[in-house]
C-alpha cells in the first residue's frame, strides 16, 4: 500500500494542469495517467485553439509539454487504470488494474469521456485523417468542404449547425426516419440550406487513400427495401453522445443519468471532503481542452485550501 496526500487520476489537459498547480503549492501530486496517456487530444492531430500557439501544435507535442511541466513541479506519474475506490472514509482507498492499493488523503478525479463510435474498423483506420468526434476541435480544417455528422439528437444538430457555417455542405446521417432533438433544433437544422437530412441511412465503412474521401452508405426504407451507395465526402463526425468515465467512482460522488459527475455548483468540489472532479468528466457541455484545463486549475487550489485545513 502506498500513501500519497495528492492523487490525480487522468492525465489530459485537466489532470496536467491540476498536477502543474498542486506541484507548485508543494504537494507533490502523483497522477495516475490512466488508460489513455494524454486523454482524448492525442487522439486529434493539430490543435488551433488553445491559446498561446497562434501556428497551432501538435495535439501529442502539446500534451508532452504539459507533461514535462508538471514533472518540473515535483508531480509523479504512474502507470495504471482505478478501477475500484473506497471513498467512504480517509484516507481514500483505490485499486489499480494491475492489484496496487493506493491511500490519498485528497484526490481530484481527471477521467474524462470517451466518445461513442459505430464501431467501425475505418473509424480507427482514419482517426485524424478525416474522422472525429468534435466538430468544434476539427471543424476548422473543413472548411469550403463536403462533411458528414452521424447522429439524430441534440449534439448532433448543434455539430451540423457549426459545420454548416465552415463547410460548403452538412449531410446529417440519421438511423431513425426523425430526429431526436429537441424541436427548436430540429428547425434551425431544416432551415438550413447547407444540411441535407439523410433519414433510415447507416454507415457500412469509409473509403479514400490518404484520408476519409466517402462513406459506403445504406438506406433502409421498410422491411423490404434497401439501397447501398457510396457518398463523397471529405470529414466523418460521430456525434452520438460520449461516456464518462466515472464507473469506479460511481458508487461514491453523484452523478447525472449519463454518469457525469455533478460538482456543486460552479465549484469542483463533489461533497465528499477532499474529493474534487475536473475536466470532461464533470462537463458534459463543453468538452474543450481549455476549459478542461482551467478546471484542473480550480480543482488543484481546492485541494490546496482542503490539505492546509487538516
């Protein structure tokens, strides 16, 4: 069993951050980097927009960066996944997927989400080359051209709108013959001229040579009827929700009927003492590398003030 007074679980934009702010109020934070060193970024290829970087970076540059700040602050980094917590008295106990127990007196959770996929063997084979979960993280590089956004809720809409005012033209792909949205984005969509609905339509693959260059497509109308074809296109968007990934939390911290993790108020703070959540984890809205990191930020000097008190 090893004893630490700092734990940070996760080591994307937030779980960086909180250890560059903790390493430097002298708590010597160890991060427990998870499943997907770097989070969610180092699956993207040039970030634009955070700021400081007016060429943009390379997403994995920018999260080594953030690495090797925090290691300058005193922050250790462990390799390992929690997958089962007892957070019901201090000092907090957790287990790492290789069998280690850990203690902490304080803990700020730094998990993040994952996007949900099709589950498509093409989606990894053009991830960063013309497929991503984020229309607001890549849209940019898909400007003038021809996309795709997979989905028929909420998230979907909103992905397509913002396309819709970079690219020269949105297909909404739709598995359902409606939309789930709410109906004022249901509207906003129909009304625009740059998105075609495409209704009972599935995704079988994608197709291109040096990146995603079209979608091979299904239409299903009835029981009988149905019409394969390929579709150009030159970006693929999931946008059909993203998990959290708070299950070895859950039976401690409170969290919505998706599994984020609810924090009061504007605050990281759980209601647990000393247990603080940051990053997309706890944000089921925004999802942005900034915001994620500004939230480690809050989460680290919470930490701060709750290791001064006892």
């Amino acid at each position: 069993m090893k004893h630490h007074s700092l734990l940070i679980i996760g080591s994307g934009p937030a779980g960086y951050t909180a250890a560059i702010y903790a390493g430097r109020a002298g708590l010597e934070p160890v991060i427990v980097e998870g499943m997907q060193p770097g989070g969610q970024l180092t699956i993207t290829t040039e970030v634009e927009n955070f700021p400081g970087f007016p060429q943009g970076i390379d997403a994995n540059q920018l999260m080594m960066d953030m690495r090797t700040q925090a290691e300058r602050f005193g922050a250790k980094i462990i390799s390992g996944t929690i997958t089962r917590t007892d957070l019901s008295q201090a000092p907090y106990r957790l287990w790492t997927d290789s069998g280690d127990e850990l203690t902490a007196d304080s803990i700020i959770i730094a998990t993040g989400a994952s996007a949900k996929y099709l589950g498509l063997d093409d989606e990894q084979k053009y991830m960063g080359q013309g497929v991503s979960a984020c229309a607001t993280c890549d849209g940019f590089f898909y400007r003038k051209k021809i996309v795709a956004v997979v989905g028929g809720g909420d998230t979907a809409c909103e992905e397509a709108l913002y396309l819709a005012g970079l690219a020269a033209k949105v297909y909404l792909i739709v598995r359902k013959p409606f939309l789930r949205a709410s109906q004022i984005m249901q509207q906003r969509v129909v009304e625009n001229e740059k998105i075609e609905i495409l209704f009972e339509t599935n995704t079988l693959g994608l197709y291109g040579e040096n990146g995603v260059e079209g979608a091979h497509l299904i239409y299903k109308k009835g029981e009988d009827g149905e019409r394969k074809y390929d579709l150009p296109i030159d970006g693929f968007f999931l946008a059909i929700g993203h998990r959290p990934n708070s299950e070895a939390f859950r039976p401690w911290v409170k969290t919505d009927k998706t599994g984020y993790i609810m924090t009061e108020g504007a605050s990281p703070r759980t209601g647990i003492p000393g247990i603080f959540a940051a990053g997309d984890v706890a944000d089921p809205y925004y999802r942005q590398a900034v915001v994620a990191a500004a939230s480690g930020a809050k989460a680290a000097i919470e930490a701060e003030k709750y290791l001064k008190s006892l």
